[in-house]
C-alpha cells in the first residue's frame, strides 16, 4: 500500500503536533513537582556559585605549620624565618620535640611540621648534605603542596647563597652563574594562579549539568511512576498518544528549552563570574553544547526507565559522581586509568563533555583539536536517543496490555454481575 505525500505530510503534521501536546504537559507536570524544580533550577544555578565561590582563592594561604628547631643555629633560624615569610606558611608553633609536634597535628592545630636535626648546620657548613625533615598532614592536598613546596622553595634559595659563600669568586656575575647556571623561569601553563578553582571547576560545572538533567528526568518519571506504574510514560493519560516518537521528542524538547538557558549559565555565566580562563568563542562553545546536552537527555531518560523508585535516581547519581570526575582525566591523568575504566568511561557523555570544554575554553585549543570528543557526543545522542525509543516501546506495549487485561477482567466481572442477577430474578 502506498502512502500519497499528503498523508505522509499529514502523519508529520500530526506527529509535531502530538509532540507539542506532550511537551506542554511534561512542563505542567515539571512546574508542579518541587524535586524537578529544585534539580533543574535550583541546583544548577545555586549549587556552582557555592563550589565556585569556596575555591575562589584558587590557592590555600598562610597554612600554620609547628617547627622543631634540634639545631638551634644561626642557619636553622633562617630557614625558619625565609619559610615564614613565604605566603604560604605561616610558622604558628615551635615544639620541644617531635611528639610534641604530632600531638599539635592531631589536634588539627598544625596541619604539618618541619624537623631541623641538631647536625644541621654543621653538616651543611662541613660540607655534607643537611637535611631537613617533612611532614603533612595528607587529609588535604592543597595544605601538603603548600608545605611541601615552600620547604623545597627555600631550601634551594639557601643552597644558591651557600654556593655563592663557598665558591671563592671575584665578580657578583660569577657567583651568579655559580648558583645557577642555567636561568629558568617558572610559568604555570593553562593555569596561570597555579590555583584548584581554574584547573578543576569547569570540569566540575559540565559534570552538574549531566547529573541536575538526571536527577530531574529521574524525579519525573519516579512521580508519574507512584502514582500509576502502568502509565509512567505518557503525561497526558491519553491513548490517542501512544506513539513512542512523539512522546520521545516532545520530553525532550522540554527539558531541552531548560538546560538550553542552565547550559549557557554554567558554561559561560560562572566562569565569567569567577574570572575562570575563558579562551573558547561563543561559537564554539554552542556546537559543543548542542551534542552534549541531547546526550545527557537521553541519558537520563535511559536511566529514568531503569531505576524503578524514585529515590533510587538520587543514590545513583550521588554514588557516580565522584567516579566520573576521576574518569574524565582531569583530577587524575588519562593515561594513568587502566584501560577497563577507561571503556567503562565512555558510557558517559560527561567524560568527552568535559575533555572538550576544558581544552576550549582553558587550553585555547581551536574546535578542531576536539573534533574527536565532538563526534562521540553525537554517537552518545543518537545511541542514547535509539536505546530510549525502545525502551519507551516496549513499556508502551506493556502498559496496553495491561490495560487490555484490565478491560477483559472488567468485562468478565460485568458480565458475572449480569449473570447473578439474571439467576436471583429467576428464582424470586
């Protein structure tokens, strides 16, 4: 049987329009449940300004530390005073010994010590090595690097002024070169505050924006789930719309006109806000969007049929979340995950999300450097978008046939009825 263009333009036209009518009561039913509106707005605009604004320093300052001075010497006394000066290191404490010392950190007054051995400074002017010792409190990683980095910084600014002492030069350019013979200069690349703020918020932002569109899909479709499980799928509660692609299209469509205005605040409002290195062009960032938010949607829709109560979303997500900030290669190197991690990675369009956006708008990489990550975005959208029409299809056909059993056994107890009541006429 073959199909004239008008009925196939007719069959679109009805199609679009089953899909506006979803879209309306997929907003009604979002405007209406307080967990959607909290994950699809609230959160995504309240929550980056908070973890922004708490690593807004970008690096830890003046970190108190406890210093156990055996030496007592002239060179131990500077060390002490050029690590206290540092902008780092704040010297808060001298301990008698090192038990003292540790007693100091587990109280959490200290979060590390500096060991001066009595040897010290005989063993450095006597022309051995002197050694200093180092210990952090691990619990955080910024305070050790602080600690650690600032004994290392002065120890090698005393070495060079020892070397100038201990070389027997005539001329200042002499003991210059002496003390270091090759000049360097320290620049810290797609970072320039060296801080935690720019190199690991903007991955933090992407990731937020997959889970806020998951938890809030998983929300809906948990509370449509409640209050009928056989019809979790179609908010009209109508059997004209029982076509999985309208319905698809037009839940999609709704939550896209949502993240369309969360997705442009979270990758360019916040880091504008923040002064985050901001290298990417508006254009960039659009085509960059586009894929990764249809990917996060059917996603989420995926996962919103699979999780069968509605607080199972939330425990889920808060469970991956951590996970997938390690597996996108940016807290820890990429070429350091084993490679089972890595494919089970690409599961998520968060991972590509995230390595696009970080090297557009921090490294300043052109979007053809990301081409790679672009592509997969889109195989996410249209996999996802597949694995969600079936799904939806197949719940679809269960939910009719329960409603078919239904209306047979109602038939059957009517027509039971009907019959008893046949029986009691006869018999009066």
């Amino acid at each position: 049987m073959q199909c004239s263009p008008m009925s196939i333009f007719h069959n679109i036209y009805q199609g679009l329009l089953d899909a506006c009518y979803i879209l309306r009561k997929e907003l009604q039913l979002l405007v209406k449940d307080e967990g959607v509106i909290i994950f699809f707005i609230l959160v995504p605009l309240v929550y980056p300004l908070l973890y922004s604004w708490i690593y807004n320093n970008e690096v830890v300052r003046d970190v108190p530390v406890c210093v156990v001075d055996q030496s007592h010497s002239h060179l131990s006394r500077q060390f002490i005073r050029m690590c206290d000066a540092s902008p780092d290191v704040h010297v808060k404490y001298y301990a008698q010994d090192l038990d003292e010392a540790k007693s100091l950190v587990s109280r959490q007054l200290v979060k590390g010590i500096y060991l001066i051995p009595s040897d010290f400074e005989g063993d450095t002017y006597g022309l051995k090595q002197g050694v200093i010792s180092v210990y952090c409190d691990m619990s955080l990683m910024l305070t050790y690097k602080a600690i650690f980095q600032t004994a290392q910084v002065v120890s090698l600014e005393m070495g060079s002024q020892l070397k100038k002492k201990l070389g027997g030069h005539y001329t200042h350019r002499e003991e210059v070169v002496a003390a270091r013979p090759l000049e360097y200069e320290d620049v810290p690349i797609f970072s320039p505050s060296g801080g935690y703020g720019s190199s690991v918020i903007p991955a933090v932002l992407m990731l937020i924006l997959q889970q806020t569109l998951v938890l809030g899909i998983g929300l809906s479709a948990g509370t449509a789930r409640d209050e009928n499980p056989y019809r979790m799928l179609i908010p009209a509660g109508d059997s004209r719309y029982q076509d999985t692609l309208p319905i698809v299209l037009g839940k999609s469509m709704c939550y896209l006109m949502v993240f369309m205005v969360m997705g442009a605040w979270l990758t360019a409002g916040v880091p504008r806000l923040f002064h985050f290195p901001q290298l990417a062009t508006w254009q960039s960032l659009v085509q960059l969007m586009i894929p990764y938010t249809l990917a996060c949607i059917f996603y989420g829709m995926l996962v919103s049929c699979m999780v069968k109560y509605r607080e199972n979303v939330m425990l889920l997500v808060v469970f991956i979340s951590v996970p997938l900030l390690f597996l996108s290669g940016v807290s820890w190197p990429q070429n350091n995950i084993p490679s089972y991690w890595q494919g089970v990675s690409w599961l998520f369009p968060s991972t590509f999300g995230i390595r696009a956006y970080i090297r557009l708008n921090t490294m300043g990489a052109d979007f053809n450097d990301v081409l790679p990550e672009y592509h997969i975005l889109w195989i996410h959208a249209i996999v996802y978008f597949g694995l969600t029409l079936c799904v939806y299809r197949f719940q679809i056909y269960r939910a009719r046939k329960f409603a078919l059993e239904r209306l047979q056994f109602l038939k059957h107890n009517r027509e039971a009825r009907q019959t008893d009541k046949e029986k009691e006429a006869i018999t009066e």
